[in-house]
C-alpha cells in the first residue's frame, strides 16, 4: 500500500524533455505552457488547449480523446478536492517517439491513500469515482506525489510513436 508522501504509478525513466534547438528540429514547442486551474472556465480553456497539444504532437482522434479526458480528470480534481493548481504541458522524447507530458499540482489536503483513489468507485466527493483511476488507464507513464496537508502532483506521459 503507498501512503502519503510516497509515490505511486510508473516511472519515466530514458525520457528527456525536449529544450532549445533540439526541440525547434521536430517543430515542438521549446518551452512548457503552464495554465491555472482557479474556475471552472479555465477547465474547459485546459481541455482546449491540451487538445491542440495533442495535435502538435501529432496523436491519432483515439489518443487525442484520452489524453484530453485525463487532463481534464487531473485538472478536475486539482480544482474540486486541491482548491485550485496548475497544470504544465511538456513534449518528452525518446528514441523514436514524441509524447505529451501533464503535470497537474495543487497545494490541497492530499491523498490519504493513494491505492484507494486509484480504486474504481473510490471517491470523496459527489462523483462516481473514476476519475483518478480512469486518468491513469489512459496514459502510458503515471505518477502521483502527495504529501498530507502538502498538495498532490499527477505527472502523467502519453507516447506517440514516429
């Protein structure tokens, strides 16, 4: 069982963040795009702006629904049970591939249990419970840092092969 202050879902490991003229080469943008999550206007400006991240990127119709489904899951839960955040998109690479990276962090109570909000059917709020789970289906690489009474960063990965 993963407790608060642990960390759970996989790893990124072999991944770089592309920077400079590295990231010019392939046509990605060189630098993060950080967007706050304070209203329910800005979730719906987050699920915009991550659906044209994942044409940038070059996903097909399936991926682009996943990937702005978890977004907007993550940044959902950073607004409802966080107070509010931030999210960051990234495009990572690695040999062979592109992907698009959401890091979605607030500063709220926490995860209790991290194990248990994976869960389906788990929740603490007035939803069905897949939120969290569901994000974490649907992206190749998942990582949650919570710290209780310090917030909860989900650093989640979508590969597109090229």
């Amino acid at each position: 069982m993963t407790g608060p202050g642990e960390y759970g879902g996989t790893g990124a490991a072999g991944t770089t963040t592309l920077t400079g003229d590295s990231a010019g080469q392939v046509g990605l943008p060189t630098e993060p795009t950080v967007l706050h999550v304070r209203s329910e206007q800005d979730l719906l400006a987050i699920r915009h702006a991550v659906r044209d991240a994942t044409l940038t990127v070059g996903f097909s119709i399936v991926d682009q629904t996943r990937v702005v489904t978890a977004a907007s899951e993550l940044a959902r839960n950073a607004y409802i049970h966080g107070g509010g955040g931030t999210i960051r998109i990234e495009y990572p690479t690695r040999p062979g591939a592109v992907g698009l990276r959401l890091t979605v962090g607030d500063s709220g109570p926490g995860i209790a249990d991290i194990d248990a909000a994976l869960t389906d059917g788990y929740t603490t709020g007035a939803g069905l419970g897949h939120g969290l789970g569901g994000a974490q289906r649907l992206m190749d690489e998942f990582e949650i840092r919570t710290r209780e009474g310090g917030g909860t960063t989900v650093t989640a990965t979508r590969w597109a092969d090229r």
